[in-house]
C-alpha cells in the first residue's frame, strides 16, 4: 500500500509539472501584450523596458517558464489589474470557500436522493417504482444545470418565495442564512449528481445480487434485508465510491454554471469574469488551483479505492 | 421492433435458439438487433434525428428571420402567429431555437470529430510504438485530462476568444484526451494477436498495421465514445455560451437564448424556458441513444 501511495505520488508530481506547462504555454498565446496592459496610462519606453526585465520576458522562454513556477510555488501569483487585490487573496480566500461549501453541500443532497433510489430501483427491478426512479435519474442527469437553477429561481424563489434566489452568506456570519441561501444552488448542482449516482448504484447492486454468494446467503437462510444491507451494498461501495470520485470534477464543471445563475462569487465566476475582463494572471492561477485541486481528489478516490477493495491492496 | 429471425434447423431448447441465432448473425447486424430491441435507445435515436431534421431544414421550415427584431412585437407569450412567443427583442422564439439547435449539432459534430481523429492518432501510435512515444503521448493526455472539460475550454477560449470557431477547437482539445486514452487501451489488448504480427512479419509498415490492421478491431469503443461525447458537447457549448464565453449575440444560441430570457423570467418566462426544453429533450436523446450504442457495442461494459 505504502509502495503504491509512493508510486501514486511521483505520477501525481509528473501530472503538475505537465499541467503547469500546459497552463503557461496556452497562456503565452494569449493576444496583447502583459507589459502594456500592466503599466497602463504609465506607459512610456523606460518603464516598459524595466518592468520587461523586472518580469523576465526578456530571456529565454524556458526561464520565463522556471520564475512563473518558482513564484507560483511561493505563492506570488500577481494582482488582479481591476481591483488591484491579491490573486492569491482573490482565490483561496475569496472564492474557494464558497465553491467548496457549495460542493459540499451539493453532495449530501446528491447522496441523501440518490443512495435510496438506486438501492430501491434495485430490489424493485422493472416495476413502476423502479422506472420512475430511473426516468427521474435519466431527466436530472440530462438537465443543465444552468437550466435547471433558473427553473428551480422561477419555481421555488420568484412564484413560491421559498428560498432567497442571489448571493452567497458565510456560515461563518449567519448559519441559518447560509443554508438557506445554499438551498437551491445545492438542489441545482447536486441533481446532476445524484441521477448519476442512482443510475450507478442501481446497476450494481444488481449486479451484485444476482453473484452466486448472494445466493449461498439466502439459501442459508439470512433474513433478505441483512442480505441487502450486509452483504450486497458492501460490494456495491465500490463502484459508487469510483463514480462519485471520479465525477467530482463534473461538478466542478455544473458550479461554475450553478455559481454564475446565482451569483456566488465562486471560483467558477471568478474564472468567467477574468476571462471576460481578459485578466489572464487570474485565469493562469484559477485555472492551475482547479487542475491541482481536480488532481489531488482523484488521488484521494484512488487511495480510498485501493483501501476499500481488498484484492486491489494486493496488486 | 425487430425480431430475431432465423430460420434454418430448429434447435431444441429457447437458450439454444439465442445463442445459434447470436453465432449466425454478422457482428454489425447483431449490433443493429441489440440496438434495436433497446426501446430507450431507439426513442433517442428518433429524438436525435428529428431535431438534426429540422435543425437542417431550418431555413426552409422555420416561419420567420432568427434574426430580425420587430419591438412591435417584442415579449409576446405563445400564439398562433408565435407558437413559442417572441423575446425581448421581438424576435420569433421557434425560429431562434430551430437554428439555436442547428449551432448544437455543428458544435457537438465537428468538435467531436476534430478530437476523434486527433484522439485515435494519438492513442494508435502511443499503443503501437509503445517505448518513449507511448510515455510522452499519454503523459501529455493525462495532462489534458486533469483539467476539468470546462476548465481546459475555459481557459483556451481565454487566449482565442469567442466564437463558434474557437468553442469548437476548445472542446475538440478538452475531448481528444478521451478518445486517445481509450483507443491506446484496446489497441495494447489486441497487439499480440497473430494477426498484427503476421501483418508485420509480411512488412506492412507502421501506417499500414495501424489504419488497416489496428484500427478496424478497437472501432467500437471508438463510436461509444463518439456517441457519449456529442451530448456532453453540446451541453458544454451551450454552457459556455450561456456565461457569455461561447457564441457571441445576436447569434441564434440555444445557451445564449436561454442566458437573455433570464432577466425576464417573472414576466416573460417562455424566453428561457423553450429553449431550454429544447436542450433538455436534444440532451435526453443523445444520452438514451449513446447508451444504446454502448450496451449494443459493447454488451459487457457498463455504466462507467
């Protein structure tokens, strides 16, 4: 285990370094020039050529690329030109919180929908109870999500004024306040989610139940909710651990739409308006946090993988 | 639906009518029964090709200009000269989404296709020449892939800008990873077979053993991934252009539409709300007929 997490690690070492280049090198072909942009009305041929040299855009490509990674490693990714912030201050303090309370809370919602229904779906196989839970799953796993958030702001916040339609609150500040505030943005990213969790669930714990050990168990005579409840769903962990791991990075993807619908200062809207503003040191480090931030999750699914499934620990 | 139909010497018990009809038949017409007898699938399949039918005859069929504004007529709710109302600007909405699913269909086509054959090189030549091509190919696919698919757009619109040109390139990239991770996979399945050495051994070159010898037998997985892939396009351009980082205004975009109906929902909701149906139905059967596909393609694998 120890020897894989260690040759898991030095993959993981190998994909940033190829992320970053990725990252500066898409980055370079960006229109415009950063001095000028940089320097504003202060632009004259001395300042230019200072701040040319101050930056390092005047030696060789693969220097320029060893001081981006040097500052971006200590932190010193820049500042944003309109308001003058930190990026750094602008993305982990700012905006990553409130991706990651939003993905949070996205998940329990996605896994308290959608971990019943598939397991019913299942033990119901081909009655109404199971097509309607699957059509439900096929429906929501289709609906995007931007679509469905303003959907749910016509329903649930404009027609029903059940939950506050805009803006972020800190739990921090206001608990009560923050959840409801999540509540629809939740709903919108975690529905996606949670038709896909309930299809994958569905599917394996049919599979499972139908394995010869399942069989052997009943045939024993286990009283048929222990059968479900400890031996199959045990087996069904695994695949759905896979799933909902592996598709984090899909709801990366729906929060930035779902934080652009309800104005969450996200990092997904931090991303869109440094794009629109063409703020590219803010898009460059936004974009290299997402990535870094997408690689270590897998990690963690691949670790917790390994550890859930015996015979994998072995390999 | 259709039935499987063979005729021929009557074997004794159903299993064995299954399994002698399954032997009989070619691979490809197996492929169209299995798919066939998918009701959910082929539900998706009539989905897809009735909207790329009108999406086509757009020009023809759709009852005004997608583009002309007529303020006079600006916010009216569905009628019978406006089936689907009009928007803010009074232009028709039926019209604006038969061209808006026209743009999903080229974006979710050609990005598609563009990865394809990127993907299928890449994965081909990694898989076959294995060594230090595979090591740096497939490193530079890993490194494609951990970039969330919206993210890599994102960023690469950053640099190219907007427009339907640029959100195709963009997604083609953010794509061809996929295809080269799961063509490199079969083609190191299937390798060793006599086949691939016997071609070798009669000196067909690198090209050849690859288009000719590789190619035709990792085909499958290939059209799964196509079929997956076109309706996580499209929701992907239409996400995009949705943000106002896509296909730029007064172009008739399904993202776009549904984005410029949302200030309006209270008093006008059908501006964001048919296109959006619209997506959500485009969406529902891509998804029915590209899991047709795969259950018909590849009867063992499943949702993953």
């Amino acid at each position: 285990m120890l020897q894989f997490a260690f040759k898991r690690l030095q993959h993981t070492l190998i994909l940033l370094f190829i992320i970053s280049v990725f990252v500066f090198f898409i980055m370079k072909l960006a229109p415009g020039d950063p001095v000028t942009v940089m320097l504003g009305s202060d632009y004259n041929p001395e300042s230019y050529a200072r701040l040319r040299t101050e930056l390092g855009l005047d030696r060789s490509i693969f220097i320029q690329y060893g001081i981006w990674i040097s500052r971006f490693v200590t932190g010193d990714w820049g500042y944003s030109y309109i308001s003058g912030a930190k990026v750094s201050k602008l993305i982990l303090q700012d905006a990553l919180p409130v991706t990651l309370f939003l993905s949070l809370w996205s998940l329990v919602f996605a896994l308290v929908l959608a971990l019943p229904s598939g397991i019913l779906a299942a033990l119901k196989r081909n009655t109404w109870v199971d097509y309607t839970g699957m059509g439900l799953a096929i429906f929501f796993n289709s609906f995007p999500s931007f679509y469905l958030g303003i959907v749910l702001i016509w329903i649930f916040g404009v027609s029903l004024g059940w939950f506050p339609t805009m803006g972020y609150v800190s739990p921090w500040s206001d608990p009560v306040g923050s959840i409801t505030h999540m509540m629809l943005p939740a709903f919108t990213l975690g529905a996606w989610y949670a038709g896909l969790i309930a299809r994958i669930t569905r599917s394996s714990l049919v599979d499972v139940l139908n394995q010869p050990f399942i069989k052997v168990a009943k045939a024993k005579g286990v009283d048929s909710r222990a059968v479900v409840y400890k031996h199959a769903l045990r087996n069904v962990l695994i695949p759905v651990v896979t799933i909902v791991g592996l598709q984090l990075g899909g709801m990366l993807r729906g929060a930035v739409m779902t934080e652009t619908v309800f104005a969450l200062p996200g990092i997904g809207r931090l991303v869109t308006i440094a794009v629109l503003n063409r703020e590219y040191q803010l898009v460059q480090a936004s974009v290299m946090v997402i990535a870094i931030m997408f690689i270590f999750i897998n990690l963690g699914v691949d670790m917790l993988y390994r550890f859930l499934n015996p015979r994998m620990r072995a390999a | 639906m259709t039935t499987l139909n063979v005729s021929a010497t009557l074997p004794e018990t159903p299993a064995d009518t299954q399994a002698t009809s399954e032997r009989r038949l070619s691979p490809s017409r197996l492929m169209v029964l299995r798919f066939c007898a998918n009701r959910g699938a082929v539900a998706g399949l009539i989905i897809v090709l009735l909207f790329i039918a009108v999406s086509l005859l757009a020009p023809v069929i759709a009852p005004y200009d997608p583009l002309k504004q007529d303020y006079m007529a600006a916010f009216q709710g569905p009628s019978w000269a406006h089936w689907l109302g009009t928007d803010s600007f009074g232009r028709d909405m039926l019209t604006r989404i038969l061209y808006g699913a026209r743009i999903s269909f080229v974006v979710g086509f050609a990005s598609v296709s563009i990865a394809m054959v990127i993907g299928v090189a890449i994965g081909l030549a990694a898989g076959y020449y294995g060594g230090l091509v595979e090591a740096v190919l497939m490193r530079i696919v890993d490194g494609l892939l951990s970039f969330t698919p919206l993210v890599l757009a994102i960023a690469l619109i950053a640099v190219l800008g907007l427009g339907l040109q640029n959100v195709i390139l963009a997604l083609a990239a953010t794509f061809a990873g996929m295809f080269a991770r799961v063509t490199r996979g079969d083609v190191l399945n299937i390798k060793g077979e006599p086949y691939v050495e016997a071609a070798q051994l009669l000196g067909v070159g690198g090209a050849g053993v690859m288009f000719r010898h590789l190619l035709p037998n990792v085909l499958s997985p290939i059209i799964v991934q196509f079929g997956l892939n076109l309706a996580v396009a499209i929701l992907l351009e239409s996400g995009l252009s949705f943000l106002g980082l896509g296909v730029p205004p007064p172009e008739p975009d399904l993202g776009l539409m549904i984005a410029e109906g949302r200030g309006f929902i209270v008093m006008a909701p059908w501006i964001s709300g048919f296109p959006g149906l619209a997506l959500v139905i485009i969406i529902v059967g891509l998804n029915l007929f590209g899991d047709g596909l795969r259950d018909a393609l590849d009867p063992k694998a499943q949702i993953s």
